[in-house]
C-alpha cells in the first residue's frame, strides 16, 4: 500500500525536502490527548517515516528537525478560527487548509473565509500519492 508512493519520494526527492525527523510514540499519544483526537494510522506512518516535508513546494505538515510538532501547532492555530475539533491540519494552500479527518479518516479541504467543507481524498494515502504526483508533473 505506501510502497507506491515511498518509490516516487525516494526517486524525486532532493536533499532537504523532508526532516526524517525522529517522533516517538508518547510524543504522538501526548499531541493526541491534547488535541482530543486520534491520529490515523495512515498518517502515524507518514510522521514516523518522513517527518514533515514534500516534493517541489508542497508541503505534508509533520515532525520538524527540532522535534516541533507543526501538525499540531497549526491545528491549534486554526482551531481559534472555527476549525472543527476532529480535524488535524495537514497541509496549507493558503486560501483553504487540508485536514484529516479523524473520525473517518478522509482529507478535507477546509477554507477559513466560508467556513466550508469539501471531501478531498479518502484516506490519508490517497491524499499523499495525489500531492507527490502533482509535484512530480510539475518539476
């Protein structure tokens, strides 16, 4: 399943695009409990195998070198403006944010102007191999 997508980083990553950062598991249930939530496993992955990072500007949100969790900090940030309680901010486009739903485990896209919700991806997964490939295209 995350083969696909870790042989595309791997092939078009350069040095630097992700931290590799080290997160253990306390330091992931204590964001959890703090944030009132559950990570996904699918997204769990992502942190304990790249960090935080992307390919050609796009940026998964994740572990930083210093072992900030920046996932959790822009969750907290746009929680001040209305962002629901489940969600945990992944990514941001600027105009709008993406967000794991982590109820159902689906990628929202998220707009702090209206307030809306639109499904995006099914999974985290989907999310990730989508966000590669569109960085790939255009390198």
């Amino acid at each position: 399943m995350y083969s696909d997508v870790i042989e595309l980083i791997r092939k078009y990553e350069n040095r630097g695009d992700f931290t590799y950062a080290y997160v253990g598991d306390n330091t992931l249930t204590s964001a959890e409990e703090e944030l009132g939530v559950k990570l996904p496993i699918e997204y769990v992955w992502f942190l304990k195998s790249f960090g935080h990072g992307g390919l050609d500007g796009i940026e998964t949100l994740g572990v930083a070198n210093d072992e900030r969790l920046i996932f959790k900090d822009e969750t907290i940030k746009y929680r001040a403006f209305g962002l629901p309680i489940n969600y945990i901010v992944i990514e941001n486009c600027d105009e709008w944010i993406y967000c794991l739903d982590s109820t159902f485990g689906k990628v929202v896209m998220w707009s702090l102007n209206a307030k809306e919700v639109d499904e995006a991806y099914n999974s985290f997964i989907d999310y990730l191999e989508d966000r590669v490939m569109d960085a790939i295209e255009n390198m």
